[in-house]
C-alpha cells in the first residue's frame, strides 16, 4: 500500500511536470506571430524583416516587420503593402 506521503509526493512531482510542459510550450511559441496586424505599418518606421512559415515552427505564414521602436509587426504575406514594404527593402538593401 502506498503512503499518504508517497501520494502527496506523486501528486506534487505531478503538478510540477505539468507545470513545466505547459511552461516550456509557451515558450516555444512566444517567437510566433499567432495573428496579423491590422494596421499599414509606414514603410519609413521599418528596419528589417524576418519570415514566418507555416510548414516550419509556427502555425500561419507571416512577415515580422522591425520597427525602429524595437517592435515586431506581424503582417500578411498575401496583402499588396506588404509585398510593396519588402519590394522597397530589398531594393534598400541592393543600394548599401
């Protein structure tokens, strides 16, 4: 027969497996765009990009804008500014 120390035991290294697993799932997706702006962010605010995709870590496609503020902007990678906002930053880029 078990103890009521070992079911206590049991019970608290329970809760606290739990707890980590929960911890270590928001972590992983804290780096994620869940949702997109629904703003235009002004192309002279942004600094550099990174992509998002679906098939790797995170769940949707997106572009994460950096702002000049220090702010990452989740965007639609489908919608017309944003494809214009990349269009302009290569083109930064191709001229420093």
């Amino acid at each position: 027969m078990c103890s009521g120390r070992s079911l206590l035991l049991t019970g608290l290294m329970a809760a606290l497996l739990l707890h980590l697993c929960s911890e270590s799932e928001a972590a992983s997706n804290f780096d994620c765009c869940l949702q997109y702006t629904e703003f235009v962010i002004p192309p002279m605010s942004i600094v550099g990009f990174t992509q998002q995709l679906a098939n790797e870590v995170c769940d949707i496609d997106a572009i994460i804008f950096h702002t000049r503020k220090n702010l990452a902007v989740c965007a639609d990678p489908k919608k017309l500014w944003v494809k214009r906002v990349l269009r302009n930053l290569s083109r930064r880029a191709r001229t420093t």
